[in-house]
C-alpha cells in the first residue's frame, strides 16, 4: 500500500514509474481526508495545492528535473509561515492569519519538490507536551494501550507532524524542537525525529516562541527519511542571522557509516530515582545494541542536568513573553475593540491567548522585571552556559551520548493537565540538549508492557548530525520496530 512506504522507497519508485506523484499523493490526501476526523492531527488542510504540487512533481520527474523530494506528501508544522495558506501557530490569535510568505525551511522543501498536505496541530505557539493546549483542539495518538480505548496524547509541541506520520496520512513532517517538541512526540509516536543543532537550518518565517533555543527539525518513519528531509531543510540563510554559513553534508550517506569504534557515552545523572523499569531496560538493551555493532560505551557525568528543567522554564517563558508581545491585535491576527489602545490590546491578548501562553507569558515577564532580572533570568543564562560547558567537556572524550527520550509512554488527553509542573518534567532528558544547542535525535526502540512505543535519544557534537544519524541507524536496524498503530491509513 503507496501510505506504508518509506520517503527513500517511495522517491525510488516514482523514478522507476512503479506509481506516480498523482497517484501517491491522491492515496494520502485520502487518508487524511478519512483519519482526520478522528485524529486531529491537521488544523488546515490542503488537498486540491497537494494535488496541484504533485502533478508539478510528475511533469518534472518526466522531463527529468525532479528534485530529491519530488511528489512526496508532507505534513508541515502550523507554525512554519506558508504563502497563501492560514498559519495559526496553534493560536486563536492568529485564526485568521494568512501569511504572504514562506519561511525558508518550507520554501527549500517545496524547492526540492515535496508536495504539502496541510497544517499539522501543535500546542499553542508551540508551549506544551500534549498537544491539549492547541486552540483547535487536541490531536489523538494513533496508538492506543492493548485493549484499551483510552485516547492518548502524542506527546506536544508538534503532535500533530508525529501522529500524522505514524498513522500514514503523511510520509514525513516539519517541526520544531524548543525544548523536546520533535523527540517527546516522536517518542510516545513510535516513529524517528531530529532536532538538527541550534542554527542548522533557519528560523525565518518560524513563529518564534523562545529564540534562543527554537529549531526546526524533521520526523520521518525511519532515520533516513529524517535524514533526507534535513539535508532539505537544513542551511544557511542570510535572512536568519543565527543560521550558520556551514555546507550540509550528505545526511543520507552519514547513516550507513556505522559505529564502529565509537565512543558511546552514558551520562549518569539521566537515569533517576524511581525512572520507570522498561526505559531503564531499554535504554540498557540499546547500549547492549551499540556494543554489539563495534561501540565502546562510556560512563560520562553531565552535572548540571539537574538544573536544566528550572533554567529552561525560565529562559523559555523570557523570550516568549518578548516575542509574543507583537501579538496585540493591531498590526495582524485577530482584533477585540476597546475603548481605547490599552483597552484594545487587554480585550485582544485576553481573548487571543489560551491558559498555557498566558502563563509563560507572565513567567517571563516575571523573571524580565527589574529587580527580578539578576536573580531568575540572569542567573539561569549562567547555568546554560555551565550546561553547554558540560556537554563540551564530555564531547572532548565521547562521539554521542545515549539516553531515554522521554521518561514514560505517551499518556491519556486530559493527564496532567492540572498540574504543570508534571507535564514539564516530560522534557527532562531532551531539555538540556536544547539548552546547550545540540543535536538530538529519538529512534523507536520498542514497546512498553502496554503495547506503547518508547524512543532512545541520540545526542550529538554541535552540528555533527552525521553521527547521530549513524547512531540513530545502528538503533533503528537492531531494534527492527515494526509495530504498528491501531489507528493508520488503510486499518
Ligand atoms: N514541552 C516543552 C515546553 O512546553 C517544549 C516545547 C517545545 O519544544 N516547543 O516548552
């Protein structure tokens, strides 16, 4: 069936005319037509653009100028601005945005001949682990506990980009990763996704939510579709002005190099008190998996971990409380009248933003405050920059580190929900890689007694994405993850 092929497997076969652009597109716009409904995993569909872009992709592959992504159906975060099609950032503020024009992420995926099925859900403005702060709705996971109904999450912020590719309605998808929000959901998902380094691919045309830390990155059902969609995504661009002038590598090539002679680290401090037994178990069988293919492992320490949900939870809701300042019903997004300015910017902001936002937004304003400024916000960039120097100093001895992605399955919509600070804690081992500007990667590694995924991360030297790819590769081909969804195109 056209929906369970690989992005690799199914560029191989529109060159052998197996099928065409119009015929595999059709087959997702379809599943996203009859899986929507039920999972929400799109807020804004686009099926007649899709159909449109893939018999662009069957011309070109015709006349012979096809790119690498030619036909191929995507999903595309809703926080990537999209050039005549509504960008909501998740966001009744932004309801009626439609943005005239495309951030550069997007605008080299359409280069390269990928075909857009739509905009994928995310919790608003991208603050969140569940995807239930998104205000059109939440996204259900597309796996479900062995007899069991209960609708689960699929991990946030980009929920929506992970449960659309587990469940086939795309082939692969954008996200963003602030502080977990492609490897959590890629996690509970049971599929792969990269959060390349800080400044590996731009940011322009992104909604931002915390500058310093927000990066796009890929979700692929297997470590190479993730590695050619990055090598897409992924370059310098002179309108970002933290994009890095570096040459992409070939990502693809960079997964089969193996690991032979590798040196693996184990940080010490990621596996806690009380950690739930089969991430403990399966973080042990993927180092065993390591082993066995040619990797030394290594005991390694990254002392200030501990520190890394608190300065997150402060340095995040800082720039947030900045960069969401633009949104005051004036100059675009939606508009509640008032009175007077002030009164129009309340009614507006109040209206426009959901409890999450409003929290983080009077967190960072909180911790911005004069007086309060040296203490919170000043003191948490210090401990960033002892968390960066932490992963500097283990990288002078090991070539990546292997942890848990997340510290449990995905949980059921509604868990959580009263008290943040147990829905923080599902970014405890990917929020320091965010922190220090590193890359990271969650592989599906196998299920838990309930039948749910769990991801292993990969963490890499700042832009070596090359070796996390062949870490990430090493996992996926031991770990043969062929589970499948109980909700997927075609079921
Ligand atoms: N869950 C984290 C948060 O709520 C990370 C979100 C993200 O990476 N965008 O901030």
């Amino acid at each position: 069936m056209l929906c369970d092929l690989s992005i690799v497997g199914a560029a191989a076969g529109l060159r052998r005319r197996d099928f065409s652009a119009r015929e595999l597109v059709g087959a997702h716009v379809d599943a996203v037509a009859a899986l929507n409904p039920r999972l929400n995993a799109f807020i804004t569909e686009t099926p007649e653009l899709a159909l449109r872009q893939a018999e662009a992709a069957d011309r070109a592959l015709a006349d012979g100028s096809a790119g690498p992504l030619a036909g191929i159906p995507l999903a595309i975060k809703d926080l990537f601005c999209t050039a005549g099609v509504r960008t909501t950032a998740g966001s009744r503020i932004l309801g009626n945005f439609v943005p005239p024009y495309e951030s550069t992420v997007s605008a080299q995926l359409l280069r390269d001949g990928a075909v857009f099925l739509g905009k994928a859900n995310l919790d608003e403005f991208a603050m969140g682990s569940s995807n239930m702060t998104s205000a059109y709705g939440s996204v259900q996971n597309p796996w479900q506990r062995r007899g069991s109904n209960v609708a689960l999450v699929p991990g946030g912020s980009s929920g929506g980009s992970a449960a659309s590719v587990a469940a086939r309605m795309a082939m692969g998808s954008t996200g963003t990763d602030t502080g977990g929000s492609i490897r959590q959901p890629a996690s509970f998902c049971g599929i792969a996704g990269i959060k390349p380094t800080y400044g590996r691919c731009s940011r322009w045309g992104i909604v931002a939510f915390a500058s310093s830390l927000d990066q796009a990155g890929a979700f692929g059902r297997s470590v190479a579709d993730c590695a050619l969609l990055l090598g897409s995504m992924a370059g310098f661009d002179p309108k970002d002005s933290t994009s890095v002038e570096r040459p992409v590598p070939d990502y693809v090539a960079a997964c089969r190099r193996g690991v032979r002679g590798l040196r693996i680290g184990v940080p010490a401090e990621y596996r806690m008190d009380g950690m739930n037994a089969e991430v403990e178990l399966l973080w042990q069988k993927g180092l065993g998996w390591l082993r066995e293919s040619g990797a030394e492992i290594v005991d390694v320490s990254l002392p200030h971990t501990k520190y890394g949900l608190a300065t997150y939870y402060i340095v995040a809701p800082a720039e947030a409380s900045s960069n969401l300042a633009r949104y005051d019903g004036v100059r675009f997004g939606v508009r509640q009248d008032g009175v007077d300015l002030i009164d129009l910017y309340e009614r507006t902001r109040a209206a426009g933003f959901g409890d999450e936002v409003k929290r983080r937004i009077m967190i960072g304003t909180y911790v911005l405050s004069a007086g309060y400024y040296d203490a919170y916000y000043l003191r948490a960039q210090k401990v960033r920059a002892l968390i960066l120097k932490d992963f500097t100093d283990v990288f002078a001895r090991v070539d990546a580190l292997l942890t848990p992605t997340a510290p449990t399955a995905a949980f059921a919509q509604g868990e959580k929900m009263d008290d943040p600070i147990a829905m923080y804690l599902n970014d405890v081992f990917t929020v320091p890689a965010s922190m220090a500007g590193v890359p990271g990667m969650s592989v599906p590694a196998g299920l838990d007694g309930q039948g749910l995924p769990l991801g292993l991360q990969v963490v890499g030297r700042p832009f070596d994405e090359e070796t996390v790819f062949a870490v990430s590769q090493v996992i996926e081909d031991a770990a043969g993850f062929s589970a499948l969804p109980a909700v997927r195109a075609g079921e």
